[in-house]
C-alpha cells in the first residue's frame, strides 16, 4: 500500500475562515464508508497554519519525524514533517 499525499492551498484573501478544516472534515464521509477510524495527516512542521487546522479538528500530533533522502518533499528543501493522528470513530 502506497500512502497518498495532498495538499490544499488556499489564496491569501480565504486565509482564517475555515476552509482547510471543512475540506478535511468532508473526508469523513468516504473514511467511514471504507470502516476507516484514523486517519494521518502530515504537514510541514514550520507551517503554523496547518498545524492549527489539525489541532482545531481535534488531531494529535504522534511525532515530527525527519524526511528520508528519497523522498519528493526533501527534495524540495523540507527536512521534518508533522505526523497527527485524527480518531473519529
């Protein structure tokens, strides 16, 4: 099993109303259709915003883990992402 990664980014005049959290909740739907109770959300440790959106939906941050050599987002210039964990069972 592969993970999947996306993203969301919102234009500066939608900032702080909320739409990254209702895109995420809208999620649940189809987790719960599949019998998914968890669900990990990682993000840049350095982006505060995303950190707020996870935190606001009730996420626990596991840990930040270092990014391997290999992957896309270290590649980019990233070296540490946030790894939460969302229950909604």
């Amino acid at each position: 099993m592969r993970a999947l990664e996306t993203g969301w980014i919102l234009h500066k005049d939608y900032w702080n109303q909320g739409y990254a959290g209702l895109a995420c909740r809208l999620v649940l739907p189809v987790a719960r259709a599949h019998e998914m109770k968890v669900l990990l959300i990682t993000n840049d440790h350095a982006n505060k915003a995303s950190r707020r959106v996870c935190e606001k939906l009730g996420a626990r941050l596991v840990r930040t883990a270092r990014l391997p050599e290999w992957h896309d987002l270290y590649k980019d210039g990233r070296r540490f992402s946030n790894i939460f964990e969302w229950r909604f069972d």
